[in-house]
C-alpha cells in the first residue's frame, strides 16, 4: 500500500471539555431592539454576565448535514442530533475553519429541550474530525452519534454569524442570551478538497436577521423574576422561534422566508 493511500488518525492531548449536566429547556425569541434592551436589562439587574463570553465577540457556527439533509428533517419533526464547529473573534472574520481554538460541538435536540457536548481542540483537530480522521480522546454518547453522522456522509453545509450578549448563574442552572446582527452564510464546500487546510471562504449571504433573537435555556425551575421574564417575552412574540440551524437550512433550501414552515410540496 502507498504511503498515500494509509488513513491517518489524529487524537488530541485532553481539550477542553465541556457538556450538559442533564436535558436544559430552551425557549427562543425573536424580539425588537428596545424590546430586548429592556429583557437584558433586567436579567443583568439578577445574573452576572457569562464567564465564557466576552461581549459582543463574533460568534461562528458552521453547520453540518448529510445529502439527503436527514439532520435539518429531523429537526422539522422536533427532534435531531446537531453536529456543528464554532469559532469565536474579535471581528467578523470572512471565512470559517479558521487557524486557532475550534468547539467541536454535538447538541441533541427534543422538542424545547436539549442537551449539548462540546470539545474544545485545535482548528487542525476539528478538520481531521469533519474527514473522519480524528477521534475525541473522550467519546462519549453524543460524540459517538456525530460520528455516525459523518459516516453518513454530513459536511459542513450552512454558516450562522453573530454577536452575542450572554448571563450566566453561577451554578449554570440558567443562561439567557441575546444574539445581535446575525447573519446566515452558505458554505460552498463541494468544491474543496479533502485534504485542504486553509480557512474556507463564506458563500452566499442568505439572509440576515433585522430583530434580535433571545434565548432562555435553564434547568430545573426558574427563579420568580425570570418566570415574570419569559411571560414578558411570550407576550410580545406572535410564535417561539426555530432554532438557528432550522432557519439557516430553510433559507438555503429556499424553503420559506426562514421562519416560517416549510412550503408544502
């Protein structure tokens, strides 16, 4: 056998490793600026920010799906297995897979609730995962189903850019986020090759969002003045949002306006 030809495998020196103690509720919504002004007001007034979040940093979410999009319709029907590489700047990068740290994340998503793992590796890792060459040195139950995924053959195929706002409690019972100038990206992968190593141009801007987009995700139950918070929020949206990959897919599918439902075919 060519030297070519032998699949390496690539492991990791214990990232950084972060997961859900237990399945979080996680409510969306899409609001004014004056709105969420108000709603982030009040939340800074009960948490401290996020420890984990400088504000207002570029985040980069580049999402995976197989070529039959079994993961976008699988989440339609409420329920799917996310895979996804986040990367976090101090300004709007142009492209994505850039060199650095990269999250590789696998979020499982039931109806309002979801449960997320993530490995923190480095840019050259998180490709060699994407190819099927690098394993995670901790595999646990969702990073084993991502795998399966890119057996499947899932690729990176959609691109979400914004800046958050983010509190946390202390004890991560609760985080409420607001996410502004957020933006859409295709990803035109299909042309590169898999052994490519430089940062991957964004394609197509889809779509971008001219609202602000707040989430609730806690455990257990919330505190008064957050139950008073979500009610106010409920209040002042005509629907809960879908998740930003739903929205992202249905814009590059060309499926609807985004957050709408699919169009019937």
């Amino acid at each position: 056998m060519r030297p070519s030809s032998v699949k390496r495998k690539v492991t990791t020196p214990a990232p950084a490793h972060e997961t859900d103690a237990e399945r979080r509720h996680e409510h969306r919504f899409q609001v004014s600026e004056s709105i969420a002004r108000l709603v982030m007001r009040t939340t800074a007034n009960n948490l401290p920010l996020s420890r984990d979040d400088r504000p207002y940093q570029w985040s980069t979410t580049t999402y995976c799906d197989t070529v039959a999009w079994s993961i976008f319709r699988a989440a339609e029907k409420g329920s799917a297995m996310q895979l996804r590489i986040r990367e976090y700047h101090r300004t709007r990068p142009r492209e994505v897979l850039n060199p650095g740290t990269a999250w590789i994340e696998f979020k499982d998503d039931e109806q309002d609730t979801s449960l997320k793992e993530r490995f923190g590796v480095s840019m050259e890792v998180a490709r060699s995962f994407l190819r099927g060459d690098a394993t995670l040195p901790e595999d646990h139950g969702l990073a084993e189903r991502a795998s399966l995924l890119l057996r499947d053959g899932a690729r990176p195929v959609a691109v979400t850019q914004y800046n958050r706002l983010a509190y946390n409690s202390l004890d991560s019972s609760l985080r409420i986020t607001a996410d502004h100038n957020l933006m859409y990206f295709a990803l035109p992968w299909e042309t590169r090759n898999d052994g490519d190593t430089e940062p991957s141009p964004l394609g197509s801007l889809l779509a971008m969002e001219p609202d602000v987009i707040v989430e609730m995700k806690w455990y257990g139950e919330l505190p008064h003045w957050a139950v008073d918070l979500h009610a106010y929020l409920k209040e002042s949206t005509r629907e809960e949002r879908p998740s930003k990959f739903i929205v992202a897919m249905r814009w590059l599918l060309g499926e609807t306006d985004g957050t709408k439902k699919s169009k019937k075919k």
